[in-house]
C-alpha cells in the first residue's frame, strides 16, 4: 500500500471531454513540466480567474497535479464520509433510498486522512466533509480532529442537514471545524416532513441556533427553491438574516439521479431575484471571490447576507477549483459528470 500512495503523490489531471482523469506517475521522476496550448474551447473557460490563478501559484505554489489543462487550480477538496443519510430529501433520492456500497469497500478513517494529506500535501487548502450526512458517521470527531492539524489546510467545513449536529458541534468545532453549511429547505415543520420524508424540523432550527452561539459566522443555509414546494417561502428564508449572522443561499433545483427532476419545478435565479427585489429594494452585490460558485448579495441593516447557486441558468465552470473524493475511493470532479476515476478507490480493494 505503501507504494501505491506514493504514486498518488505524483499523480497530475488531465482534461479531456469534459472530464478530468488520473494519471499515475512513478516517484522520483522528477518535476513535470506543463505546457498549455489555447483553444477556443479553453478560451471560453477564461475570466478573472486567470489573474488570480497566477498570483496564488506565486503564493503558494501548487503542484501540477491540481492544475488542469484550463489552468484552473483546483484547491478545494471535497470528502464524502458516508453513502448513508437519515433524510430522504425528494429532490436528492427515491423515497425508497438508493443502494449502498458495502462497508468493507469504504473509505476507512485512516485512508481518509492519509489521503486528505496527499491533496494538502500538493496544494489543496480547503476540505468540506460531506454525504449522504457526514454527522451519522461514528468517527466524525476523530476524523475532524485528524484532518484540522494537516499542516498547509486553511479551512476545514461540513455540509449537514443539521438532525444531529446540534449536540455533536461544540466537540466538533473543539476538533478544527471552521465552517459549515446547514440545509433547510423550508420554514413549515409539516412542509419539512413532507418534503425529507422524515420529522425533525425543530432539530434543523435547534443546530442552527447552536452555531451561532458558538460564534460560527456566518453559519451558511442552503435551500433548494422548487416550485410549488418552497418558492413561497423566499422572502421568509432572507428575513433570517435581518438579525442573525446568517447566510442564506438560495440553491436552483438541479437533476440527480431518481429525484425524478422536471423543469417545471425550477425556478430560475432571476425569478428568484426579482422576488426579494421587491420586498427588500435594498439589496446589493457584493465582490465576489474569483472562485465563488455563489452570487453573494447584503441587504441594508441585515446582519446576515443572501447568496444565488446559479447552476441551472448560470454556470460557474470557469473559476470552479473543486475535486470530489467520494465515500467508495473513486474520484469525482464534475458534479454534473457522469464519470467516475477509480484510479484511488482501486489501491485499497483491489
């Protein structure tokens, strides 16, 4: 096993139909030298971002394997910890749920972090810790704990639906947790069954309330706006940030896999917009990071602040830096691809 991480260490992303793949390379092969020949179609992926590229390779060099063929540095690394979630969102699975991968070709606690400091190790600074629900995994502290002392990792947050993270947080940020992302999809407790298929509303509110009392700021919302469903409740949702360090990011509905999507249901980020326009006319775009997926918005005398997830009508693929290594050991990079590289999961199950 021992060799086999060492190739990871130098492996490097290549681009190609739109999805990236993993090329192993043997130690000791010395530095690999790039070369970027533009495109059009390269072409269409630069923005800003191609300034900012430059000037972080001058602060914190990284190395080529995060770097693709757009120059895009891919420094956010996501980690899901569990196939398993205690929710049945119906815009995430069949109410039935989906099968799971058998324990045994998991990732263990120990592979996790050894890879986890593989990427740090190459350049990656920021590691999210997602699902299925992350908090449902037993060693959750222990792996938060592990990943927060990597030296060369600036942030380490989580995505939770929030049913149990009231009563794990105050250890888990003891651990290293910097930030987190809570979803709530509705304000209506019976809503919110009806919509996860499972009770516990009053937990979600419960696990956001304690984030803020441990100083979380600002402790981020996610809701996916579905027509008929949630779209109601939009101006509900920002009035929570007029007096709470909260960041309420309105996600457009997008397709997965069984959660039976339709384009009837979205609702665009403009229609979305034009709805909190006209309750609060105060509403301003603020600077955006050149490697934000989010239009971030603040509102006069609100505490918090309102953000748009674009990813149906306003894709954000040019400054997107983000890798996925999912609960099995295989590698994602694009949410939207299909493709999977098993060129991780296959050194620890054969």
């Amino acid at each position: 096993m021992r060799r086999c991480f060492s190739k990871i260490t130098d492996c490097h992303l290549g681009f190609k139909n739109s999805n990236f793949l993993l090329v192993g390379s043997e130690v000791g092969s010395g530095s690999v030298t790039r070369t970027i020949t533009t495109t059009t179609s390269e072409r269409l992926f630069s923005s800003s971002y191609a300034a900012h590229q430059v000037d972080q390779i001058k602060d914190n060099p990284v190395s080529d394997m995060l770097i693709d063929k757009f120059g895009r540095l891919h420094t956010y690394l996501r980690i899901s910890l569990t196939e398993r979630c205690n929710l049945r969102c119906q815009y995430c699975m069949p109410s039935e749920g989906v099968e799971l991968t058998p324990k045994p070709q998991l990732l263990s606690q120990s592979e996790i972090v050894r890879l986890a400091g593989l990427f740090v190790s190459a350049g990656v600074n920021k590691i999210r810790l997602t699902g299925g629900e992350p908090t449902v995994r037993k060693d959750i502290e222990e792996i938060c704990l592990q990943l927060s002392s990597l030296k060369g990792l600036k942030n380490l947050a989580i995505t939770t639906n929030g049913i149990t993270l009231a009563k794990k947080l105050p250890r888990l940020k003891e651990c290293g947790l910097d930030s987190l992302n809570i979803s709530l999809d509705t304000l209506v407790p019976a809503k919110f069954e009806f919509l996860t298929r499972r009770k516990g509303h009053d937990r979600v509110m419960k696990s956001i309330d304690t984030a803020i009392e441990l100083g979380y700021n600002p402790v981020k919302v996610n809701c996916v706006i579905m027509r008929g469903l949630n779209d109601d409740e939009i101006c509900d949702f920002v009035e929570l940030t007029r007096d709470k360090p909260i960041n309420v990011r309105f996600i457009e509905f997008m397709p997965f896999d069984g959660n039976v999507w339709n384009v009837k249901k979205l609702v665009p980020y403009a229609e979305v917009m034009d709805k909190v326009v006209k309750r609060f006319p105060s509403i301003k775009r603020m600077q955006d990071h050149p490697t934000e997926t989010a239009k971030n918005f603040t509102i006069d005398g609100h505490c918090g602040s309102v953000s748009f997830i674009t990813s149906m009508t306003e894709h954000f693929c040019a400054g997107c830096n983000r890798l996925r290594l999912l609960a099995d050991g295989n590698f994602k990079v694009c949410l939207f691809g299909p493709s999977e590289v098993k060129y991780i999961s296959k050194f620890f199950h054969g």
